[in-house]
C-alpha cells in the first residue's frame, strides 16, 4: 500500500531581473546588432531620442591606464578605406588597357559572368546572344576574354581549372621542355596530380624530375583568383574596437560610427513628471533610463577589456604572432576585477581593428606551454613557430610531428608529438605522407584545393 507523504526541500535559486538580463544581453551584441537595437528602441520608446549629429565621443584608453580623448577625426583615420570589388579591379583595368570601345563593351560583358572565384560561369555562344548594341561571335568574345585573363589577378575569365592555371603561365621564361609538360599536366583531370611521379612520367613520356619541377609550379599558382579580391568581402564584420599607434603608445577606441547616440528626452521626462502619467508610460520611462545605462555599461566595459588585452599583447602587435603573450579570460578578468563570464561575454563576436589587421577578441585568448626555463609560451606563438618550421622545410623531405616537436624542444618549448598533431591540423597543414606527395604544401595553394 502506498502513501502520500510531504517533504519540505530548501535550495537557493539565483532570480535574474528582466533589466539584467537586458544588460547581460547588450554585453554580448557586436556593434551593427546593438546599432539595430537602438534604432528599434528608438521607433518603440517616445522617451528615448537620438541626435545623429552628435555622435558619442568616448574616450580612448591607453594600456598603461592613461586615457586620451579621441576626436573624431582621428576615428576617420583608423577605419579601413573600403576596397574595390573583383568587378571593379578589373573594369578599373579594362579602362586603361588599350581595348577599342567594342572590345571594352564585350569585356564588360565578360567580367559580369564572373563568379567569386573568378570563372566565367555562361558559355561563349551564350555571350554572343546577349544584346549589346551590335553583332559579336564566339570568337570575337574568346578574343576578348584572352584579354581579361591577362589582367589582375591573372587567370580571371577562365572556363576551367587548367585554363585558368595555362593563363597564369603565359609569359614565364621556363626550363626547356617544361612548358610541354605543363601543358599535358594542365589538361588532365587534377586528381591525377596525386599519382606517384614514376607513373605521371611514363604516362607523359618524360623524366621524373620534369614531373617533380612542373608540378611544384602548378602549386605556386592561384586556382581561384578571383577569391584574392572576394574574399575580402565575405563575412566581413565591423570592428567594435579601433587600436593605433599615438606618440609612441598603443590606443584604443571604440568604433562608434553608425551608433545612434541614444537619450532620454528630457522634456518628455519633465512632463510626465508633473502630470504623473499612467502606469504604461512610467514603465517606459524606465525603460529609456535602465536601456541608456545599459548600453553605456557596456561600451565601458568593451573599452576597458580591449585595453586591457593591448596592454598584455603589445608584443604581438610590434612583432606578430610568434610574440603572441599566452593569456586567458581569468588574466583580464582579475586585473579589471570583472567576473570571468563577463569577459567571455564581451569579447564574443567583437572584432578589432589593428594595424595588423582585424581579429576577434577571442584571438588574444591562448592556453600556455611550459618551456625548459620554466617560463610559459603561448599556444598561439607555438602554432605560429611550426607553421614557419613547415613554410621552412625541404619539400623532398617534410618534416614528422616527431621532428617538429623535437626542433621546438631545441627552442626550449616542451610540446608532446600528439599535441603538435593536434596545432598541425587546426592549421590545416596535411600529415607528412600528404606533403611527401607534394600535396597540400603550406607554402602555396593546397595541392588538395588544386583538386577539389
């Protein structure tokens, strides 16, 4: 027989407010989605106000703790002048090239059925049945694309692998015999370039060492040429943050530009004041209030954890990533006297500017290596130090994980063979039996991407 029995049970339980759960949110925004939100606070709050002629200057702060006002022209300076697009790399050249006003007419024909990477995605005959003011055959348009792929990036226009790689060759004093080889190499399907050289040789009717010399060529070419401009535009955030060099010292800034600087209205706020209002219109008042002190807790807070992170990695941005000072959430955490997950919180999905380039927050954040002296070496500066090992190496004999990690005991950074593994392919460097087949050299593009 059962029975109902009560049982009284005590625990605690952490009750988070709407407002702080605001607030914890705001610290987590990148900049364009915190830019949305206040536009979208600003359509839904009569209290909130934003003048965009007055953009909200904060201060820039020095990592060794000074601050320095920003103006903003100085903010002008930091921000990356935007690039030109693949279309207009190569329009840009078209104009000057020397082409007849037709030839110009179809070369743009051209260029606006280039993908990303660069190839021309319609066929010739295709082309040639476009509308453009005046008859034009396929080997009018062949003509004219010969003259695209020979602009830069060369190989753009190209309808293939192998066409684009032969464009890229036009034009280089060779060994004797190794255009021929070339040639027959470039058209044939990629994966045969995996086949040991002995075979590849017999196939063509040449020597090994002419196999060995052509395909080390093809792998210094670019198979997506197209990408090297593209690909500067894929996924390209805003920077939060800004850092530069100003009289000697590093300094860092907010990127503010674009942000409303939101307020309350105070004559919205006098008014209700004196007739009290209902109930609805102090709760948005409120609002405006706690949203205001929100976001400027977390531009503070943004602004003193990226100095913090220069200040610890000014190394880095002297010298690079070998200089790269191992560091973790807990290291800013205690020196601003933040909690850990208030950092981890802040520096998601925030970029910033350097003179090295843009890199998310997270990328100053390393596990430590143990080094013979008994010092600490960051994970980043280690991966660095092997990709230079691999850059570095006899392509006729790469190097073993085994080799690598005793080159890096000899630099006193005890690492273990499974761990250099572990860096090696984060880096997407491929294992020595890949490399040893002259597949997947890091010093150019992957013999692997050459395939796929």
């Amino acid at each position: 027989m059962m029975r109902a029995t009560a049982e009284l049970r005590t625990a605690q339980q952490l009750n988070i407010s709407p407002r702080l759960q605001q607030a914890i949110g705001l610290l987590q925004l990148s900049t364009p989605e915190l830019e949305q939100q206040l536009r979208e606070a600003l359509d839904s709050n009569v209290f909130l106000e934003s003048d965009d002629f007055d953009e909200p200057a904060w201060p820039s702060v020095a990592p060794s703790g000074g601050v320095a006002s920003g103006t903003d022209r100085e903010r002008d300076v930091d921000l990356p002048a935007p690039e030109p697009s693949l279309r207009e790399v190569l329009t840009g050249q078209i104009s000057t090239s020397g082409l007849s006003g037709r030839d110009r007419i179809l070369a743009d024909l051209i260029i606006d059925a280039l993908d990303g990477d660069g190839y021309l995605t319609v066929s010739l005959e295709d082309l040639a049945d476009t509308d453009c003011g005046f008859d034009a055959g396929p080997a009018e348009f062949e003509a004219v694309r010969c003259a695209v792929q020979n602009l830069e990036p060369v190989g753009c226009a190209s309808v293939d692998l192998g066409d684009c790689l032969r464009a890229q060759l036009r034009g280089r004093t060779l060994a004797p015999g190794i255009p021929a080889v070339l040639q027959a190499l470039t058209r044939l399907e990629p994966a045969n370039w995996l086949r040991p050289h002995p075979d590849l040789a017999r196939q063509l009717g040449v020597s090994e060492s002419a196999v060995a010399h052509a395909l080390a060529l093809i792998r210094s070419l670019d198979p997506y040429p197209g990408r090297r401009v593209e690909s500067r535009f894929d996924d390209i955030p805003a920077p939060d943050v800004l850092v530069s060099r100003r009289e000697g010292r590093w300094v860092v800034r907010l990127n503010d530009r674009g942000l409303p600087s939101v307020h309350v209205n105070r004559s919205y706020e006098a008014l209700l004041g004196t007739n009290k209002g209902g109930a609805a219109m102090q709760g948005q008042l409120q609002e405006a209030r706690w949203l205001v002190k929100s976001v400027r807790m977390r531009n503070q807070t943004l602004l003193r954890v990226s100095g913090a992170i220069i200040a610890r990695q000014q190394k880095f941005l002297e010298r690079g990533e070998l200089a790269m000072s191992p560091m973790v959430l807990s290291d800013i955490a205690e020196e601003i006297g933040m909690h850990e997950s208030t950092v981890s919180r802040i520096t998601s999905r925030k970029y910033m500017q350097t003179p090295r380039g843009m890199f998310e927050l997270k990328f100053f954040f390393s596990s430590r290596l143990g080094t013979r002296s008994g010092g600490r070496c960051s994970s980043t500066a280690v991966r660095a130090l092997m990709r230079a090992l691999v850059d570095a190496e006899d392509p006729a004999r790469p190097l073993s994980d085994n080799v690598i990690a005793r080159m890096m005991s000899e630099k006193g950074i005890r690492i273990a063979r499974r761990t250099v593994a572990k860096y090696r392919g984060s880096l997407g460097i491929p294992p020595v039996d890949k490399r040893l087949a002259g597949c997947g050299n890091a010093r150019g593009p992957a013999c692997a991407s050459l395939a796929g």
